[in-house]
C-alpha cells in the first residue's frame, strides 16, 4: 500500500518520466496489477503510447480485482487515453464503494467536463473541492471549469485561493513540482484576465515578470496564442515583434513568431525571418524542420537542404553524444517526416514511401507520418491502406483522423461524431475562434 502511495503522489505531481520508472523497479520486485494503471498512465503523458495500450489492456484485465482507489487510478489511464467513457465507468464503481472520495469525484467531474457537461461536472468538483479543500489539482481543475463556463469572478477566487495555497507549500514540494503548478496558475491567471478583458492588466503584468520570473517567455506566448484564439493576430505579431527586437536572438519567440505568420498566410515574411536566424541558429534542429515545412508550401529547394541538415544533426546528438533520449529519437523523426515529404513532392514515391514506413516502426502514432504516408497513397491510388492509416490517427487524434477520413471520401457513421467535430471546430485555437477549413469538410459530410 505505501509503495502505491509513492505512486499515486508522483502522478499527482504529474512526474511521469519518474513515475515510469519508479513503476518498473516496483514491478520487477513484485508485479502487483495494481501498479499497471499508473504505469500506463507514465506511458501515455510520455507519448510511449503503444506501451501504455498494451499496459492499460492487462490493467483493465484485472479491474474486477482492484479496490476502489486502483479504479480510480485505472480511469486516470483511461482519460489519458481518451477511453472517456470507460473511465467513467470505472469512476462510478469506485464511488459506489467510496461516495465521498475527492479525487474520484474530480476525476468524474473531468468526465462530465470532456463530454461536454459542465454543470454536472461543476457540481462534483465543487464537492471535491469542499471534501479537500487545500488539494492544489482539484482547485486547478476548477478554475480550467469556471473559466469554460466564462465565470470570470469565480476563477479569480480560486485562483487567489491556489497562489496561497501553493505559498504554504513552498518549503515541502519539490522545486520541479512547485514550478509546474505556478506555471498553471499563471497561465489561469491570464486567461482570467482576458476572459475579463483586461488587456493592459495582462501587459503590465507580464513586464513585471520579464524582470523577475524564468516563467516569462511561457506567460507570453501563452498571452499571443490566445489573443491568437480571439482573431486578434497582428496584436500577438506586434506584441512578439517587440519583445524580438529586445533580444533579437531569442528563438523561443522568434519561431512562434514565424508560425502566427504562417497561420495568416505570411509564409515568405515567415521564411525570411528563420533564414536570418539560422545565421545564428545553424544548428537547432526545430528551426530547420520548421523552415523546411514553409520552404515545401513554396516548392522552395532549400527545403531538402534543412531535412538533411536537420536530420545530420539529430543523429549526431544520439550516435556521437550518446544522447538516446525519446526526446532526441522524435527530433530524428521530424526531420525524417520533412525529408519524406520533400521527397513524395518531388514524386520519388518509392523512396518517401520506405521513409515515412521506417518512422512507423519506430514511433506507431507519429501522425505527421501516418497523415504523410496516407495523403501519398490515395494519391498513388492506394485507397483501402490510406483509410486504414487514417482510422490510425482517429484514435490518436480523432478530428485530424476524421478530417483525413472525409478528405478520403469516408465519412462519419454517426451524426454523434459529425457534432463532436462541429463542436471541436468551435474551439479556439491558433488558427482563430473557429478551424474554418473543419467547417467546410463538415459541411460536406452533413451534404453526404
């Protein structure tokens, strides 16, 4: 029980690349089932997710034997791996058992959240919330509700709550930890303030913290991305541009700088900006993968020359570092994906093809491949394994993978999923307050 406890404490800290490996060494000593719902779990938020399925599938095969807190584990897996309704299942067997578990109760009400039911969802977590009260992710898990409910008044009020709260943690929370939940506080904090709109409170803010925080540049982005989300694109240009010119080398601004310009159609500004970091920058791998991707909307050469200086030097970092970490292994495979995409557009199918299918086998839900590799086929005539990519991707990412499946003449079954889509078309994101190119794919679905 206590080694569950060690578990259970580094999941709520969200330490999942320790968590993963706290599990394993327990494992191996004594491979209780009840570890493989958190084990999963470390999987899932690591994007290991073949592991986490296949952990998650023998978790899930001895779920009549857990006790109620090991349900409630198990649905946390569930929710990572958007098996929504399985997880709530699990939920309400736990609380059956345990009516008043707060974590139970706020892991339901994010349920009732992701189905779209926000006051039933409100309801238990503010029940969660009177059950333990000084429990910091319950309280933030309110806040994220009250602002999708534009309860502006109530957010501010948690979030008050939460800044003293994490203050009185301070000396017992590890440094890690207490940097990642004044991170989501921050974050709540400024769209708090927008959904108020109170733009010059966030601006005023944000240059106290240039002075005084390491969190600054995530506060900022995080500020140009929603104005992003209101339309509001040339104000987050203006904003980013300013900042730019006071570090002028900063290329944590500088590329999401150039993908807002992209977003709005300014790909040869876009392109001009990462050619003149790359002056600097010659060796940073996003940059160049970046760049390539706009260099290929342009049919532009130089795009064969990023991939394979990209993918130079994201080999290098394994083979001659001996730095083997997921993190490296995924840089490889974006630079691999730019360069099967340079190739398959200058029609060497065969050769993009045998790219795109080695990213596969070492990451199986690399959807830039997966969506590569399908647009490819249906454009070789190769139909039936395009659709059967795509349905890949729909249960990775199901509005990218019924967008490629209605792209691929294969539409929805269901009206349910047709109104899933419409509603996550709704939601903001870089693009604007709505993903206009997902309206018009679902305008031809509905006509079908």
């Amino acid at each position: 029980m206590q080694l569950l406890s060690i578990l259970r404490k580094q999941a709520e800290y969200q330490q999942y690349a320790d968590l993963k490996i706290t599990c394993l060494d327990f494992w191996e000593d004594n491979p209780d089932p009840a570890i493989l719902p958190l084990l999963a779990l470390a999987y899932s938020q690591l994007g290991e997710r073949e592991l986490a399925r296949t952990c998650l599938e023998r978790a899930c095969a001895s779920h009549k034997k857990f006790d109620p807190a090991s349900k409630i584990d198990l649905a946390a897996a569930l929710i990572s791996m958007q098996r929504t309704s399985d997880a709530q299942q699990q939920l309400e067997q736990a609380l059956q058992q345990l009516p008043d578990d707060p974590l139970g109760l706020a892991r339901l009400a994010h349920c009732r959240m992701l189905k779209g039911d926000l006051d039933a969802g409100r309801q238990l977590l503010e029940q969660a919330q009177q059950l333990n009260p000084e429990h910091l992710p319950i309280i933030l898990l309110l806040i994220q509700l009250y602002l999708q409910q534009a309860d502006s008044m109530m957010a501010q009020r948690c979030i008050d709550t939460s800044t003293l709260q994490l203050q009185h943690l301070a000396n017992d929370l590890p440094e890690a930890v207490y940097a990642h939940y004044q991170r989501q506080i921050q974050t709540q904090q400024i769209m708090t303030w927008l959904l108020a709109d109170q733009y010059s409170q966030v601006e005023q803010w944000l240059q106290q913290q240039k002075q005084q925080s390491e969190t600054f540049e995530h506060c900022l982005l995080l500020y140009c991305r929603l104005l992003a989300e209101r339309d509001l694109h040339a104000q987050a240009v203006d904003i980013l541009s300013r900042y730019l010119r006071q570090d002028p080398n900063n290329i944590n601004l500088l590329l999401p700088l150039t993908e807002l310009l992209q977003v709005q159609g300014f790909f040869l500004q876009a392109i001009q900006l990462m050619r003149k970091a790359l002056q600097q920058h010659s060796d940073n791998i996003e940059l160049l993968v970046q760049l390539g991707n706009a260099c290929l909307q342009r049919f532009d050469s130089q795009s064969r020359n990023c991939a394979e200086h990209a993918l130079a030097l994201a080999k290098a970092l394994i083979t001659e570092k001996q730095q083997d970490t997921y993190l490296n292994r995924l840089q490889v495979a974006k630079a691999e994906n730019l360069m099967a995409r340079v190739e398959s557009q200058e029609q060497n199918f065969q050769l993009a093809d045998s790219i795109f299918r080695q990213i596969l086998n070492q990451h199986p839900d690399f959807i830039p491949a997966l969506q590569g590799l399908g647009q490819q086929l249906m454009q070789c005539g190769e139909m039936a394994e395009a659709v059967s990519l795509f349905r890949r991707i729909v249960e990775i990412d199901p509005l990218k993978g019924h967008s490629s499946l209605i792209n691929a003449r294969h539409f929805p079954e269901t009206e349910n999923i047709l109104e899933k889509m419409a509603l996550s078309a709704n939601q903001p994101s870089l693009e604007g307050p709505i993903r206009a190119g997902i309206l018009f794919q679902l305008a031809s679905a509905w006509e079908q």
